[in-house]
C-alpha cells in the first residue's frame, strides 16, 4: 500500500474547489443572482450559495476521481 501524495491531493483539492466555484458563479450569473451586489439582498445570498455548493461538488468529485484512481493503480491484471 503506497502513502497518498499530498502534493497531488493539494493540487486536485484546490482545482476541484476553484472549478466548481466558478461554475456555481456562472450558473447563479445565468440565473441572475449577483454576489456583487450591494447589501445582503436575495439574490446576493442566492448566488453566495451556489458559490458554496460549486466549491463542495467540485471538491467532492476531486475526491472521488482521486479514489477512482487509487482504485485503478490498486487493481491487478490475473493474466
């Protein structure tokens, strides 16, 4: 059993966090929820939470691709 990689898990982590933040900003700009916006109205609180979610599902994928890596370099071929 080989030990993690911290960098590898660093790198991944912060690419899955970052990506799906992004893509929780984007969905709440298409929806028209600004977290820009002046003062802690609907639409702010809307977006800043699916800038939360975006950053939770991206690192839980990031995860879970890590896993189905560990899994695929874990397997063996009985031929």
């Amino acid at each position: 059993m080989s030990s993690p990689n911290p960098v590898m898990e660093g790198v991944s982590d912060a690419v899955g966090f970052v990506g799906g933040a992004l893509a929780g900003y984007w969905a709440g700009q298409w929806l028209g929820l600004n977290i820009f916006s002046a003062g802690y109205d609907y639409a702010s609180i809307g977006g800043i939470l699916l800038v939360g979610l975006g950053g939770g599902g991206g690192l839980h994928l990031a995860r879970f691709w890590r896993a189905k890596q560990k899994a695929k370099d874990t397997d063996t071929d009985p031929s």
